[in-house]
C-alpha cells in the first residue's frame, strides 16, 4: 500500500495504474476534470492551501466495483469504499443510511474489519431539533455501527469535518483481517466520553494498527489539542498546536512500532486560511496536506491526522 498526494492538474498520469485503490479530490463537490480510471473517484468541498490536490491511495491489482450506491475497489487484502448522500435533511438519517450500505458492501466482499474512516458535511455546528448536527451524526453513526460491533467489530480510526458545501461524503478502508486500536494515555477513548457531548459519543479509535506486507501501518484518527475530554487552549492556535503534536507522539509511542518508524503522510485541517505554525520533528519531514475545514468542536482551530510506518 501507498498514500500520496497528487497535483489535480495531473490526474491522467494515474488514470491507467491497476492498482489504485482510491481517489479523493479537494476543493469541490464535484470531480474538477473527468475522471477516466476505474478507481473510486470523489469530491471532498475542503480548500487546499495551495493548488488544488488528490489524495491517492494504492495498493496491489484493485477489482473496482459499484452498488447500493457505495463506489468501490479492494485488491485481496484492502477494500476502499466511499459514499456521496445528501445532507440538506437530517444528518443523523443520512449518517445511519451512508454507513449501513459501506458495512454491507464491506461485508459481501469479504472485508468485514474497520480499519480508517473519514466523514466531511456541511454545517457541521448547525442546530438540528435542537442537537447539533456533530451530536446528530454522532448518534446516527452509533446507531449503523452497533450490529458491527455486537459481532466483535472494532470501531476504526476516524476523521469528522465540517465542509462549506456539499454532500455527507464518507470512504473508508477495510480489510480482512483485524487491526489493533490504540489509545492515547493522555486522553480519555472517544466512545467513552461523557454526555456532556452528546447522547452518543463518537465511535472511533485513537488510531489502528495493522501489519501488512513486512510493514506496520498506523492509521491515527483526526487529532486535536484535547487533554482528557476537555479542549485545551481555545482561541490560540500555536498552543494547540503543541497540543495536538504532543498528543500525535504519544499515540505513536503507545502503538510500539519500533525506531525506524517514519511519518509518510500528514494531512492538517485549519479553521480559516492563515498561516500554519511550524511542525515539529519528523512531522515536518513527511508530506503535508493542509486543508480549510470546520473542527468538530468549535473552540478548536486546527486538526491533524497522519499515517506512520515501520518495518521493510
């Protein structure tokens, strides 16, 4: 497996490749050219600062295939899958619907274990009967999750953004064979929080583990400057910043993966279009992707997710 991030001006160089596995564009709702490859392909409304980019994830021979509304690929041992459904209604339907048919799909092609996840809607702090539409997706999400989970399903790693347009748009990546989840020590597990944020807490991992290929792969969750349950440093983005990046370190230091661990992609997500602070260390070393997004808590200003690997 590969992720990388790929000039949109310059999708025709990976059009023919057999062995992409997914195709996320940013900055529009809608693919910016036509697309001619086989791969899931779609259009994320989040802003890149700079010219606009793909997210390209590859792996072996991919087998691409569509239904019940879910565009999907899978090579034997990875499965990418996204969905596009409306979310001008209420977000929790849509969020129960979105992830009923990517775990169907998932299921009938054999890829049953949760690996990563990411989420982006529109108003994602609007107020939807009186619950904001974070705390609607929160439950519609725990609701489709729960049969996976009564079968000893794990919940995966996981990123939810707020878009300024556009549809619920979720993809994920599944595999056949269980990761491991890992916590962060400095932070109490997301589905545990307490109902001060919702009646129904956020059903994803810190980050998950998976060895594959001679390789150990860390798919770490959306990361903010959150200390325990609480945020931390509102209004001042530099302080959740180290916040955040000393969160990222410790979930890499619990998930053991040895000292010739490498961050191989980080993708930042910003409240507003300033400057960025300067990363720390080996972060500042891998590919960055910075995009402009709403965090899920509004007090938060940035958010970060990355991939690190370890091994051949």
């Amino acid at each position: 497996m590969r992720i990388f991030y790929h000039p949109a001006e310059r999708l025709s160089e990976i059009e023919n490749r057999c062995d992409v596995l997914g195709v996320v564009a940013y900055g529009a709702t809608e693919p910016v050219r036509a697309w001619c490859g086989q791969a899931p392909y779609l259009g994320v409304a989040l802003s890149p600062h700079g010219p606009p980019v793909c997210e390209v994830i590859t792996g072996g021979m991919v087998k691409p295939g569509a239904r019940h509304d879910v565009r999907y690929a899978h090579d034997g041992e990875w499965l990418f899958a996204a969905i596009a459904v409306d979310a001008s209604g209420m977000i929790e339907t849509a969020a129960i619907g979105a992830y009923e048919r990517l775990l169907r799909v998932a299921g009938e092609e054999g890829y049953g274990c949760l690996i990563r996840a990411w989420q982006y809607f529109p108003a994602i702090h609007g107020v939807e009967e009186g619950l904001e539409r974070y705390r609607q997706f929160n439950r519609g999400r725990h609701q489709a999750l729960g049969g996976h989970l009564a079968r000893g399903g794990i919940r995966p790693a996981a990123t939810c953004i707020g878009t300024h347009a556009g549809h619920l748009t979720v993809y994920m990546l599944a595999r056949r064979a269980p990761g491991v989840a890992i916590e962060n020590p400095r932070q109490v597990a997301a589905y545990r929080y307490p109902e001060t944020y919702g009646p129904r807490p956020p059903d994803f991992v810190r980050a998950m583990k998976v060895a594959s290929d001679g390789q150990q792969w860390l798919w770490i969750s959306g990361t903010a400057a959150i200390v325990g349950h609480e945020s931390r440093a509102a209004g001042d983005i530099e302080a959740q910043m180290r916040e955040a990046f000393a969160n990222l370190d410790l979930v890499v230091a619990s998930a053991d993966l040895g000292e010739d661990r490498r961050v191989v992609a980080t993708k930042i997500y910003m409240r507003g279009a300033g400057p960025l602070p300067a990363l720390p260390g080996p972060w500042a070393r891998a590919p960055v992707l910075v995009l402009t997004g709403d965090i899920c808590r509004s007090e938060l200003l940035i958010e970060i997710e990355a991939v690190v690997t370890a091994g051949v």
